[in-house]
C-alpha cells in the first residue's frame, strides 16, 4: 500500500461519483479500481488536513505508485489553472463563473482508452442513454475487484476480444459498435499508442465512425489537452449559436471561432461557459470574428489561493 498526501494548487473541489459505475463514493471520499497491465490497484481519495489523501492497495510498488499517478490525473489534483483565471477574470462570459465556482475542472479519465471508448458511446445521443450503455459494458466486459464491489471499464484487449453484434446487444449503435472494436483493436495491437497525441489522433481518424467530436473528447477528457474543445458538441452549438446571435445553431467551425480568442483554454473556457447558466446567457451578445470574447483586460486573480473545497 502506498499512500500521498496532494495539495491541489488553487481552489479545489472533490468531484462526485461517476455515472458510469466506475468512481463510487465509499468512507468519505471516492474509491476507484484501476488495472496497471493485468494487475488489479484499487485506489482511495479523501480529504485530509487541508490535502487530499490519495492511497493505493495493489500487489506491487510499482502498480500502486501508477494507480496514484492514474488517480491524480483523473482529480485533476496536480491541473493548475492560475493562469487561465488570471487571464479571464474580467471575461464577460465567463470572468463571473472564475470568480464565484473557481474550482471547476474537467472531469477526466483516468486511462485514455476509456475516454475515448466512452466519447464512441457518447456520440448523437443524450447522456442519459449513453451512461446506460457505459454500465451495461463495465458490467458485462470490465474487470472485477477481489471483493466484487467495484468493477473497472472494459480494456482495450476486452474491447477488441468483442464481435460488434456483443455491443449492440448493450443498445450501441450498429456503426458506433463497429468503431469501438475497430479502435479496441488498434490500441490493443499497439499500432496506436494513445500517449502520442497527434498521431494517434491521425490514425484513428481513419476509422469511419471516428470524427472530429470524438478525438477531441479524447484529448480533453483522457490526454489532458484544454485546448482541445469538443466543438461539435450539442451543448456548444446551443450555446455558440444563441451568444452569437445566429438565431440558429452554430457549426462547428462557428464554436471554434467563438472560442479561438480562449486559446489555449478553450477547452476550459467551454466547460466554464456552460457552467455559468444565466450569467452566460445574459452575458453581452459576442460577433463571431477578431472581435470575439476573451478580450477584455484581464483584472487581478480574486481566487488564486489554494484551499480545498469538500
């Protein structure tokens, strides 16, 4: 058992459990079962002293230590955003969501591959269905701890193992089955190694049935990449297309637009836009063009100290 104590920089706030059966909620904090090659490492998270206390149980240091690692990444616990809230304090979109809930960050994964298997669920439906068909996966293809109460997502070899029909038969799409155990197959197969960005990007792109949307679900929830904004994504388009005064739904290129002056935040910049509600909406209406949001003079870090929020 290994066991560190993390002290998140800024304003941090201790997620909730997932809706996809993984991250459960267990002796006050969250508790996770991850696997580092076949070995099982079940990992805790809790608030302790001002920290968050993160313990690792696997049958070797070093899958204890890798499942810390995994843990932190997918809190968000070592994910400083000093600079974007420095920058954008004073943003009229979203410089009143920095101000008053600080402590938003991406929800993460804490292994790629599950990012963007989850984004192949997630794609052209509502979320309420697609964190179905998470928990029926996990509940039929994902490992199981020794103590039978936590289960881990499906590996990519388990993905690759299945027959599309087996993932239809969990209520996913004919053509989206098709593209998990496609992508299953060439992660598991090596030729696409997730821990290099742009080429994995490059080579999954290949498959049909993988886009734009999805690869940037991958960047933004399991690669870490903020810049990486899922700009084909049903709340953005909403959104774009209302602040922009389009009277329609942006495209694409449109939200990209919108967001562009958020560089390298975008990403971020998304997530805390959504997050605002009514003070988004009624935010002054924004042109797309040189002239968009982000411009203001960023004003001085009103919540640059570091402390937890439970």
């Amino acid at each position: 058992m290994l066991e560190r104590d993390v002290r998140p920089p800024g304003v941090w706030r201790m997620p909730g459990p997932g809706r996809d059966g993984l991250l459960r909620r267990r002796g006050g904090g969250l508790v996770r079962l991850l696997h580092h090659g076949e070995e099982p490492v079940v990992v805790h998270a809790g608030i302790c002293s001002g920290a968050v206390r993160l313990r690792a149980r696997a049958g070797s240091r070093s899958a204890a230590a890798w499942g810390l690692d995994r843990m932190r990444f997918a809190l968000c616990l070592d994910h400083d955003l000093t600079a974007f809230h420095r920058r954008f304090v004073r943003d009229p979109l979203i410089g009143a969501t920095i101000r008053w809930r600080p402590w938003i960050r991406p929800r993460r994964s804490p292994e790629p591959f599950q990012a963007l298997a989850w984004a192949i669920c997630e794609q052209l439906i509502e979320l309420t269905r697609a964190f179905a068909i998470q928990r029926r996966l996990v509940w039929r293809y994902g490992r199981v701890s020794a103590c039978r109460t936590l289960r881990d997502a499906p590996s990519a070899t388990a993905m690759a193992g299945r027959a599309p029909a087996e993932l239809q038969a969990c209520d996913l799409a004919a053509g989206r089955s098709l593209a998990l155990v496609k992508a299953a197959r060439e992660v598991a197969a090596a030729r696409v190694d997730l821990s290099r960005h742009e080429p994995a990007w490059e080579r999954l792109r290949r498959i049909p049935g993988i886009g734009s949307w999805t690869l940037e679900k991958l960047a933004f929830h399991g690669q870490g990449r903020d810049d990486q904004l899922p700009a084909g994504d049903l709340a953005y388009v909403k959104l774009v297309g209302s602040l922009a005064g389009l009277g329609r739904r942006a495209t694409e290129d449109e939200v990209r637009e919108f967001f562009a002056p958020y560089a390298p935040y975008s990403a971020l910049a998304g997530i805390y836009a959504l997050a605002g509600g009514p003070r988004t909406i009624s935010a002054p209406a924004r042109s797309l063009g040189p002239a968009g949001p982000g411009k203001s003079p960023a004003g001085p870090q009103e919540a640059d100290s570091a402390r937890l929020v439970s």
